[in-house]
C-alpha cells in the first residue's frame, strides 16, 4: 500500500477542523508506521512553535474507526486518571485533541477519518535498539502499560481488528493468498512457504492453552514493534506507550514476542542482507528484565512461554508479510517493490535465529525473576 497524498492545503483545512491552539505553518509527513498517515503539525501559539500529531487512520484497516477512537479515550483517560497530580502526565499518555464539534476525529470530504493529538516533546522512538538500557526501558514501559490497563472497567474493549494475532487464522490467509496468486508470485516463494510448512504444527499451541483457561486473556497494546514507545531524550526511560490502534483483549505473551520481534532484531526489518540478521541475546536479556521487574501479574504458565512467544509472533508477522506479497502488496505500507518479501525474509530467519538461541534464552528468563515465586 502506498501513502495518500495531500496537499498543504488539505492539511491546513483538516487541522482548521481541531479544537489546536495556535496558528497553523505546517505538517510534514512522519515516522515509519507501516499503517496510517502520519503528520507532524507545527503551529505558532502567541510566538511559541507548538506541535501535534495529526494522523489519517488507515480506515481500509481499521474498517470502524469510531471504535478506535472510542477505545483509544478510554484507555488514555482511564491511564490519565491514575497520573493525576504528575508532573509530566501529558508526555506520559497521548493525548486526543477533539474536533471543534468535540469528537475525537474529523472526517473530510473524502470520507477520511483524521485524529490529532499533543505531540510528545523531548522523547523519541528507534527502529532499531541501540543499547540494553532502552531494551529495558522499553520492556518496562509495555509492562507498565498492561499494568495500568488491568482493571480498566467493562465494558470490554472492542477488538477493532478481530483475530489479530491468530497463527491459524493467518496461515489460512497465507493458504488462500497462495492458492489464489493473483500476482504470480508464488513460484518465487517456495523456500518461505516450506519454511511456514515445517512449523505449521506449533501455530496453534498458545492459542489451545488459551482455550484450555491455562493462558489468560488481558488487556493488551498488540502492537509492541519497539518504535511504538517514546524513550526521554534526557533519562532515557520509557515516557510513553503510542500507537494505540490495536489495543484490546489479548495475550500478555504476544505483546513480550513482539517486542523480542522488533527489539533484538540486528538490522532494519527490511535488510536484504541476511548475514546481518539475527537475534541479539544481550537485548533478549534486557528485555526479559525490563518486563519481569514490571509485570508481577504473570503466571507461570505464561513465564514459561515467553520464549516461545518470540519465535511464534515472529513467525506470525513473517507470515503476514508473506501473504501482503502474494496479494499484491495491499496492507503494509512499501516503498519499493519486493519490500514485503524482505520483510518477511528477515522474519524467517529471525524466526532461526531465536530457536537456535532458545536453550539460552530460557535460561535467561529463569534468572530474570525479580522475586522468587511460590
Ligand atoms: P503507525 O500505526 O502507522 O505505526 P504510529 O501511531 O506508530 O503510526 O505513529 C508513527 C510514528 O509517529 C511513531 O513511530 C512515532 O515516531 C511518531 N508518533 C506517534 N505519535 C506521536 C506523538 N503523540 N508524539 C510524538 N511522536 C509520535
Ligand atoms: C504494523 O503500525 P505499525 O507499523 O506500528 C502492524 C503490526 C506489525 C508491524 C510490522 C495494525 O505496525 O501488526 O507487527 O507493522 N500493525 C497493524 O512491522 O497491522
Ligand atoms: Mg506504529
């Protein structure tokens, strides 16, 4: 899927339609989000540049965006609650700026759905890791985040994409995609489709202890890809949980595999040369840390497959992209051709190097206990 254009304009008249202090100078597109839109507003308030986020949800995606929007207030309000009285409490949830009809979207002639919110200031997101500290601090904040969400009271939340992160529902999309090769592609791809072949077996595992009440459903983000959190500038912690399309009811395990997905990988998701990919242990361990010295609500049961949660939510995206390619390349954002194919190649063969590392990597989570449990 490639990026909608707008004009300046446009964007001026889309941001005219928020509740924004200040008078509008631009909105530069931004990031690397694969899914929506997304625009960094400058604005001048009485002399002072102030900036926002200004977003088009990828309503082809998220095909309610009004549930969205609904879950997105009531976890940020419900998160906002508990830092009553903080300094810093506006860095530390996102804030939704409201139309000037007082909704949180605004809709344009052309049916787009279009949210705003404060930008967070004196933080920033990485695609790739740097150091142990932000792996922990990172896995701190996700776990955080779950933690403050445990008792968000009902209703449920809605589940705005449903079966997300379902293994076997995707590999029978991969099944349909490839069956239907509507871009003949798939002659190319005989070496990815026997790697799925080979592990086929272990999609459904955590899914059946789950149904089986030995796994717990919870409040989760969903959408753990380590760019997703703002790490201070100055302290280097975790300010603050975004990209909050996804969050819903779900495994507490499939929000640690992505962050192993995303936080240990060596190179880009997109790197063509294999060599360079893999799994970094070091960032595993901190990582491991990070989230067990916030998530005291873990069962042992799920302790004992956060490594496999790494190897099975790799594999899950790597499929994902697998089946993009094959369609044609209709979801995930792409900036040249083969794009989801790398994409899905560097999946794979993180997918090898987290199960040849997972001895250790278990290991490492026997000793990351922060207290020994009963
Ligand atoms: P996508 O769903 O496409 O991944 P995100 O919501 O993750 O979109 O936003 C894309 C990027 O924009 C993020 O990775 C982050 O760098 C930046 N971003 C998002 N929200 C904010 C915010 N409120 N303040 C500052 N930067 C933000
Ligand atoms: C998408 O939105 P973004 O870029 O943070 C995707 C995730 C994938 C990720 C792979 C709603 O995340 O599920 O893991 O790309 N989000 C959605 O990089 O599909
Ligand atoms: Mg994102």
């Amino acid at each position: 899927m490639e990026r909608t254009q707008f004009s300046s304009e446009q964007l001026r008249q889309v941001v005219n339609g928020f509740q924004a202090w200040g008078d509008f100078i631009d909105a530069r597109p931004y990031g690397s989000g694969h899914i929506n839109d997304t625009y960094q507003v400058t604005a001048r308030l009485a002399g002072t540049p102030v900036r926002y986020l200004l977003q088009r949800i990828n309503h082809a995606i998220f095909k309610q965006p009004d549930r969205v929007m609904d879950n997105i207030l009531r976890v940020t309000e419900h998160i906002r609650g508990k830092l009553a009285g903080t300094a810093d409490a506006s860095r530390q949830t996102l804030t939704v700026i409201p139309s000037r009809e007082g909704r949180p979207c605004v809709r344009d002639g052309q049916g787009n759905w279009w949210r705003m919110y404060l930008f967070i200031e004196q933080a920033q997101t990485y695609d790739i890791i740097e150091n142990e500290r932000q792996a922990f601090e990172a896995a701190r904040a996700f776990a955080r985040f779950q933690n403050q969400l445990a008792d968000l009271p009902a209703p449920r939340l809605h589940e705005t994409i449903p079966a997300f992160h379902n293994t076997v529902s995707r590999l029978a999309a991969l099944d349909a995609a490839s069956s239907a090769d509507v871009c003949g592609r798939r002659s190319e791809v005989s070496a990815e489709l026997d790697f799925v072949e080979a592990r086929r077996e272990r999609c459904g595992h955590l899914l059946k202890r789950c149904e089986r009440g030995e796994i717990p459903e919870r409040i989760t983000h969903n959408d753990t890809k380590i760019n997703n959190v703002m790490l201070d500038d100055a302290t280097g912690k975790g300010v603050c949980v975004i990209d909050l399309d996804t969050v819903m009811p779900g495994l507490a395990l499939y929000d640690f595999g992505d962050m192993v997905r995303s936080a240990t990988a060596s190179a880009k998701e997109d790197e063509r040369d294999l060599s360079k990919v893999g799994s970094r242990i070091g960032m595993f361990e901190a990582l491991a840390r990070g989230y067990l010295s916030e998530a005291a609500f873990l069962l042992p049961e799920e302790i004992g497959e956060l490594v496999f949660s790494g190897q099975l939510i790799t594999l899950t995206i790597g499929i994902r992209f697998l089946t993009d390619y094959l369609a044609g390349d209709v979801y995930f954002r792409t900036h040249r051709p083969g794009q989801n194919l790398d994409r899905c190649r560097t999946q794979f063969q993180m997918v090898r190097s987290l199960e040849a590392q997972a001895d250790a990597m278990q290991a490492i989570v026997a000793t990351s206990l922060p207290h020994p449990r009963g």
